[in-house]
C-alpha cells in the first residue's frame, strides 16, 4: 500500500513536471528564446505555447520594450584639456531576441560601456565652453555610434540623454569671475547705451524747438511784411481816393475859391509854427502881398489840372 503510494506521488509529480516544461505563457511585448537539445529552435512571441518535455528548454526571455539604462558617471578631458565628468541615461530596444541572445553576451553592459567610450571620443573634440551649448550634437553624435555598433546585437538604440555635467572647482570658480566680469560689462554698456540715447533725444528735441522757432519766426515775418503791404495798399487807396474827391470838388462850382482859401490858411499856420519853434524870425520876400502868393499857388493848380 505505501508503496503504491509513493509510486502515485511520483507519477503526479512527474506529470506536474512535464506540464511545467510543456506549457509555457509569454507575455506581452516579451519573447522567449527555445533551445532542442542544446540549439536553437525558434522564438515565442506573447501567447500560450507548448513545448516538447525534457527537448525544448527556455534558455532566454527578453523584454521588447524600450529600457531606460543609467550609463555612470565618467571623467572626460575636452580639447582645451579640462577634465569633467558627465553620467548620462541610454535608452534602447531589443528588435531581435535571437541576435539579443546569440550575438553578445550581456546586450545591455556592452551598451553602457560603448556609450561611455563613444562620450569620450565625443567630448574630446569640443572645447569646455562648448560642452553645455551642444549638449544636443554630443547626444546625436552618441546614438549613431552606439546604433551601428548594436546592429548585430539585434538591439536599437532610440537616444542619448546626457543627465549632468560636473566641473571642478576651480572652472566653476573661474566661469563664474568670467560672468561676473561679462554681467558687469553688459550693464556698462547698457548704461552707456542709456546715455547715448538720452542725448541723442535731447539734440533732437532741440533740434526740433530750434526749427519750430525757426518756422515760427519766418512766418511772424512773412505775416508781417503781408501786414505792411496791406497797409500800404490801403493807405495808397485811401490816398487816391482822398485826391480823386479833392479832384472832383476842386472841379465843382466853387471849388477854386476854396482851394485859395485852404492854401492861404496853411502859409499862415505854417509860418506860425516857425515863430514858435524858432528864435529866428523867417519872413518871405513878399510879407505883404500874401495874397500874389496864394494867387500863384492856384494857378499852379489851375496848370496841373489842364
């Protein structure tokens, strides 16, 4: 009876094996490499499988999505001879599990290394104030070499990205005198600039007053010189005017008389106007005949009219 027992433990626990060894579930975006007897035999893709017991044997399971791996941190000597050190993270891909399995022994070491080996080359053909501007070339630059090289490996290397850039302390104190220095020569030139322009906007602004006034001027003079030609105008037309009815009266009836006696009025005021300015006494040459003087006055008249 216990032998019959064990012999049914046995026989259970052999088929628990084999059903093990037989049935195999893959999940998904993973693959499984089978090996018969010691060579390969073919890829499981996700899915539910069933092998040959004690013939096929999983030797590899392999993860088809992309895998973010840290590459350490490393020291690099750019080419003006300044050692930093730069850790980065590389992300790839398995694209063939049968390459990813046969073509080299640890897909993801020999990613890490060649990544640092390929940073080296890299950073050592720029120099250090170029190293932080073309982050983007270095991480270019390191997936094409890393991606020719994993072509066998059944392996695509999707990026690059360079996480941190350390330099020592003495850079790090000298960059920072040197920005310093260029902080402080940007504010003098924008000080500078300042001034500049303020003075460029003052001359113009007086400039700009001196041909206002200039303009001003002109034209207070153009207005007036139009104001005294108007005058003049106006005088010469009131002048004409004034003649013309003298003209008419002294032609009317009368007329003559009335010249004669304005013409008399002014001999006699004018020579009083000399009595009283003057501490000489002018006298004409005919005092006592005024009226051959007035006489002669109108006849002028009398001739300028004809």
């Amino acid at each position: 009876m216990e032998i019959a027992t064990v012999l049914s433990l046995a026989l259970l626990a052999l088929v628990v094996v084999t059903l093990a060894k037989t049935a195999r579930i893959v999940p998904q975006r993973s693959a499984f490499i089978v090996e018969r007897l010691g060579k390969y035999a073919k890829t499981l893709e996700a899915g539910f499988h069933l092998l040959i017991p004690f013939v096929d044997r999983v030797s590899y399971k392999h993860t088809l999505k992309e895998e973010a791996i840290d590459v350490p941190s490393q020291a690099c000597v750019t080419r003006d001879n300044i050692q930093v050190v730069v850790n980065g993270v590389l992300y790839l891909q398995v694209v063939d599990p049968k390459l990813a399995s046969y073509g080299i022994n640890d897909y993801r070491y020999a990613s890490m290394q060649l990544a640092q080996t390929t940073l080296r080359s890299v950073v050592g053909k720029i120099d250090l104030d170029k190293t932080f501007e073309e982050r983007e070339t270095i991480n270019v630059q390191v997936v094409e070499a890393l991606d020719e090289a994993a072509k066998p490996w059944g392996v695509k290397v999707l990026r690059y990205e360079i996480a941190d850039i350390e330099l020592p302390a003495t850079i790090l104190d000298a960059l920072e005198k040197q920005m310093r220095a260029e902080r402080e020569r940007r504010a003098v030139v924008a000080q500078s600039e300042g001034e500049r322009e303020a003075k460029i906007n003052v001359s113009e602004g007086q400039k700009q007053e001196t041909i206002n006034l200039s303009e001003a001027d002109k034209q207070r003079q153009i207005n007036e010189a139009e104001g005294k030609a108007r005058e003049i105008e106006l005088i010469a037309t009131a002048t004409a005017e004034g003649l013309r009815r003298v003209a008419e009266a002294i032609n009317t009836q009368g007329g003559q008389e009335a010249v004669s006696l304005r013409v008399a009025e002014q001999y006699v005021k004018e020579f009083g106007k000399l009595a009283q300015t003057n501490n000489t006494m002018i006298l004409p040459a005919e005092l006592s005949n005024i009226g051959s003087a007035v006489a002669a006055i109108t006849k002028t008249l009398e001739v300028t009219k004809k």
